[in-house]
C-alpha cells in the first residue's frame, strides 16, 4: 500500500487556490458582493467600459496605465519575461525564439491576466479562450478568478455569431457556460446582446426548422447557480421569442429606445420625426416614446426580392413639419427605428418614399436628413452595405428632369456586433456611421437596485 500523504497533497492544493486575504462566506468561497464580469474576447472592450464607468475618472486612468506599462514591459523583453513565460507555457506554447510570434500574440492576454481590476460594483476576471493542437477548445480561467467564483455572482457577455469565422464560436461559449455551476457561483448573468436567429422564430412551411427555438433550448440546459439564470436581450428581433426561454433560465429584454431619444434631443436643429418601417417596429418601440414624438409608420410588402413601401399613418406629421418649418431656420430629421438591419433594403425604400414626399410638399431637398437608428447592425454583405450609404432618391426637378438626390442615410447603431461595426467605421463612410455604446443601459441594469429602470422593455418578463 502506498504510504502518500494526503494532507500535504491538499495543502498544496489550498496554498495554490486558496488565499488567506480574502475573508471566505459561509459557502466557502469570497465575501464578494461585486460581480465578476467575464467573456468571450470580442467583448473585453465592453467589459472594461463597464468597469471605467463604474469608478472614479483617476482610477481608470491608473488601470489603465499600469495595463500599458506592462504591455510595453513585455513587448520590449518579449523572450527574457519570466512571468510572460510561465503563463505561454501554461497554454502548450514553448517559449522560445522560434515561436516568438505565437507568444506575441498573447501578450494582451498575459496583461489582462495578470492586472487584477474592480469597481464599486464589479471585479474584472479572466478566461483564456485557447486551442489545441487540434483546434479543440483549451478554455482556463487565472487563479484570482477561481478564488473568487464561489458564492459569487458572474456576469458573462455572450458574442453569437454565425458569419464571423474568426471569433469565439458559440459552442465553445456553451461550454463554458455549461460548466460554470461547478465551480459554486450564486448567480449567473448571462448577457447576449444580439440573439442572432431571432428572425427564424417560427415555421410556415414542413421541413423548416425554427432555430431560435433551438439555440434557445441550449441556452435553457444551462445548469444555474442558486437561482435561474438570468439573460439579457437586447432589442430581440420577435417579442414571442421570449417565450421560448424558461427552465433554468429567466430573460430579461433591454430596449435601447432611452439613449436613441437622448441622441436625437441632441439635434436641436429642426424637427424630429420618428419613422416606424412596419407595423411591428411600431408595436414593439411606440410605447416606449413619450406622446410628444411625431411618429409615421410605414407598411412593406414583398413582390420577389422588390419591396414596395407605403405610409400608414402619421402622414399629418409632415404636413405640421412643413408648417413648423416655416417658422424657424433648421432640418427635418427623419429617425428610422428597427432592431436589426440586413440588407439595408426596408430602410432604403423608407427613406426614399418619405424624401419623394417631403419634396412634394415643398422641401428642400438639401435640408432633409436622414438617421437609421438600428440597434444590430447586421449587414453581412459588404456590396449592399455601400448602397445603403450610397442611395438615392429620384427628386423631380421638372416635368422632364429628374435627378438622383444622395440620401445621405446615417446609421446610429450599438456595439452589440462589435466585429461588423470597427468594420463599418474603418470604411470610407465612417463619418456616416455613430455607435453609442451598451454600457449605459447594462450599468443601469446591474447597479440601480429598486430604481425605475428606463431600459428594461415593459414586454420583458422579471
């Protein structure tokens, strides 16, 4: 029999795990009433902008300086960084000069391992989204994060995307997701700002398949902690779909429609009319705007792949624009509001039957403008993304002329696809393209405690 003593074994183990400046709860793990925030890696960037809006101005400056301090440090003495060599090793990396690019590579990761961040509300923790040999997932979280998991309460933001060959695919994500519980968290949070297959909600015809249902039952096997796991959606493209989550899991729904109102209070130039491109974007975002709005909803039917658009109703809105634009100096501002835009071609036709109108009723063309408020921009083919900045409008300048007027369309969207959107703003119509950031909304949602929240949808389910 072997004489092996166990007690050393677990002594190491608990040296290793284990640190005695942190004071431990009654489940054994941190007294940590803030959240660990975690994600995948195209969500970092929000991650920290949690974090700097949750701490004084000179705190995040410190952070973020001692951040790039070791950056540097590292970069400069790439092969000769102790603690940059352990943790390369530690992922199957040998440190030497012939993989010098590979540990390269890392360095960004070796510095948000090793900064230990927090805020009022928030301890930023860590994962290493690496890969075998064989392309399967090598998935580590640092010491500093296991310590704290027990007991605590995690936020982790969620990036699904089937286009994006590059970024964290969303089965290695539900793995991680899936073995989160085993490590003793309380409550887990999960935040998805975009669900992606929220267009295909139902069936029409036999041998369709609904895949929102189910992505959402994978996102339901997730075991929980103490409690259901809470999800956040923002803006989900088919309000029904919420349905389809339940279980371990409880959604939340999130509408941007407050900092769309505050952006377009921003223009104090002109008038403000809120644009609706069907009956559905006015169900799901009326009720969230206050009375004093001028609204037009507008209807789409298919012919092929043509659409044919037609104003509903608030037509009586431009007739009182007219009126008031006589009186004072400015533009009339056109705010089309929708969840998701693909291929750009609703909008479009939007815009060009609303700019065709206005026109009619004495406008100058110069002085319309017009805003796409849409909170996922989607817009996977990069042909028809330049004709949606480059589109037109037939403008009669007489009974024999007509000229194509550039439409000008600017898109105010959010960071819920961060990889499309650094795309978009890298693009020549850059200057067309505004991004107002999640953070405010997720900041309100996990810091007001009994606080009316403006951004939680009264459609969502608590």
């Amino acid at each position: 029999m072997s004489n092996i003593d166990y007690s050393k074994k677990y002594l190491k183990y608990k040296n290793k795990y284990y640190n005695s400046k942190y004071e431990t709860n009654l489940l054994g793990g941190v007294c940590e009433e803030k959240y660990i925030l975690l994600s995948c890696p195209e969500f970092n960037g929000l991650v920290d902008g949690m974090l700097m809006g949750n701490m004084a101005v000179e705190e995040g400056r410190k952070f973020k300086e001692e951040e790039q301090k070791l950056k540097n440090e590292a970069t400069a003495n790439i092969l000769g960084n102790a603690s940059l060599g352990k943790f390369v090793e530690d992922l199957g990396i040998e440190y030497k000069a012939g993989n010098r690019e590979k540990v390269e590579a890392k360095i960004d990761d070796f510095v948000r391992s090793t900064v230990q961040v927090s805020s009022n509300n928030f301890y930023r923790g860590y994962i290493n989204w690496s890969n075998y040999g064989d392309k399967t997932p090598n998935i580590k979280m640092n010491k500093e994060t296991v310590i704290r998991l027990k007991g605590s309460k995690v936020i982790f933001f969620a990036y699904f995307s089937f286009n994006e060959p590059t970024v964290t695919s969303i089965i290695t994500q539900l793995l991680f997701l899936n073995s989160l519980n085993h490590y003793g968290v309380a409550e887990i949070n999960i935040v998805l700002p975009y669900f992606p297959v929220g267009t295909m909600e139902r069936i029409v015809g036999e041998g369709e398949i609904p895949t929102a249902y189910s992505l959402a039952h994978m996102l339901n096997m997730i075991p929980s902690g103490a409690s259901k796991n809470n999800l956040y959606v923002f803006d989900i493209h088919a309000l029904c779909s919420r349905f389809f989550f339940h279980t371990n899991t409880r959604p939340v729904l999130i509408s941007m429609m407050p900092d769309y109102v505050a952006h377009m209070n921003t223009l104090t130039e002109g008038t403000n009319i809120v644009v609706f491109p069907d009956d559905g974007a006015k169900k799901r975002f009326e009720k969230l705007l206050s009375k004093d709005i001028k609204t037009i909803t507008c209807s789409k039917t298919r012919m092929g792949d043509q659409r044919v658009i037609k104003i509903d109703s608030g037509i009586d809105n431009l007739y009182k624009s007219k009126e008031l634009t006589e009186r004072i100096e400015g533009d009339i501002n056109l705010f089309l509001i929708d969840d998701l835009v693909q291929s750009g071609g609703t909008i479009i036709e939007a815009f060009r039957g609303l700019f065709v109108e206005l026109v009619k009723l004495g406008f100058d063309a110069t002085n319309i403008k017009c805003f796409a408020v849409i909170t996922h921009a989607v817009l996977p083919d990069d042909k028809k993304t330049t004709d949606f900045f480059e589109a037109t409008a037939p403008i009669k300048k007489s009974e024999s002329e007509t000229i194509n007027h550039p439409m000008n369309i600017t898109l105010i969207t959010t960071d819920s696809r961060p990889e499309r959107v650094k795309q978009l703003q890298s693009a020549p119509y850059k200057e067309r393209v505004k991004v107002l950031p999640l953070t405010r909304a997720l900041l309100k949602t996990f810091t007001s405690s009994c606080e009316v929240n403006p951004y939680i949808s009264p459609f969502s389910i608590n």
